[in-house]
C-alpha cells in the first residue's frame, strides 16, 4: 500500500484554505473528476465517505480519515477507487450496517453544530439513501408528506425522526399492522400514516 499516493490523492481534494479537511467542495470534485457519479443523486459517495470513517465533523473528510480509510478499503490511486464503487452498493449491507450507515447520514449532512436537518434536505436524501431497500411508493408518500406539512415542528426533522422512519418502514410494511393507541412511534410517524389514510380514502 502506497502512503504517499494517498496523501497525493487526498492533496486533490484537500480544502484551499485547510489541507487538513476535504470539505463537500473537495468531495464533489472528487465525484464528477474521478470518479464520475454525481454526488447530489449517487448515494455511493455517502457509503464511500461512511467507509472511509468520516466522523470528525459534518460535511467533511480529515486527512487522517481518509488515509485510514483507504488502507482499509486497500486503495491507493484514483482508478483504484473508482474500481471500488460497485462495493459501496447500499444492497451489500446488512440490516444493523445499513442502520449505522443511515445514522451517518443524518450527522455527515448536518451543518455546523446544528442538531437537526432542514425538512426540504431531508426530502432529498430520503429517497437517496433508502432506495432499493423501501418500497417506491413508500418514500413517495413520505416525501410528499413532508413537504405539504404546514406544521412548523417537521420544518428541521430530529435525528430520532430520521431514524425511526426506517424502522417503521422494516417493521410495519402494511399500514393495516399500525395500531397508533398501542406504538411508541415519534408524532410525525402517526401523523404520517393519517396522512396516508386520508390519501387512500
């Protein structure tokens, strides 16, 4: 494993100001140059970055994570890593990875100390990331719930909201399993299935 073709590879993308940190700007171009997916719609780069074991803070790679990242993933060149994309499928995880993954994304995609994501940002990477692994017309209507929602209290949604989403969606397939006087579910989960109720009627 070549180390300094690495730090090379991480120079490529390295923040101008801070060669510490490739901030979104680093990784987009690292997207559409090398390894040419489009990082606002390929849910692989978040897998990428997930795998690469960006923690540090949201929205950015340290160069230390990367290089412990790539050794990991046992590439050191550009075309290595584009070799590696169709390993970073979302299909290959398994539930409690995909759990962490999905976790992942709620934090990489905070901004700054924010605790929340805005609800139009989330509108977008729900369908992202849980494509394949939640029926079509399930994200649809959750989407679409989100965005008609004129309750102010969804306008930045809680990492507990994000999470239970998936959870409700592995344990409850059918709406006709739902028992609202009986669940544990957040408040935008009932008001989510009523949504759809109405819609159905």
């Amino acid at each position: 494993m070549d180390t300094a073709a690495i730090d090379l590879m991480f120079d490529e993308i390295a923040d101008e100001d801070d060669k510490s940190i490739a901030t979104m700007e680093g990784i987009c171009q690292l997207c559409e140059k090398h390894l040419e997916i489009d990082p606002m719609e390929d849910v692989r780069i978040l897998v990428l970055v997930w795998k690469l074991g960006a923690r540090n803070k949201p929205g950015q790679v340290a160069r230390e994570e990367w290089a412990d990242g790539c050794r990991k993933l046992d590439v050191d060149s550009m075309v290595k890593l584009k070799e590696h994309l169709p390993q970073l499928e979302t299909g290959f995880l398994e539930q409690a990875e995909f759990r962490d993954f999905f976790k992942f994304c709620f934090h990489f995609n905070r901004e700054g100390t924010h605790k929340t994501l805005p609800k139009e940002l989330v509108v977008e990477l729900i369908p992202m990331t849980l494509s394949g692994r939640v029926a079509p017309d399930r994200l649809q209507s959750f989407t679409e719930f989100l965005g008609q929602s004129s309750d102010t209290s969804y306008d930045k949604v809680t990492l507990d909201q994000w999470t239970s989403f998936l959870d409700f969606c592995v344990e409850c397939e059918d709406f006709a399993d739902y028992d609202e006087g009986n669940s544990a579910w957040p408040t935008m989960i009932d008001d989510y299935v009523e949504y759809v109720e109405h819609m159905q009627r």
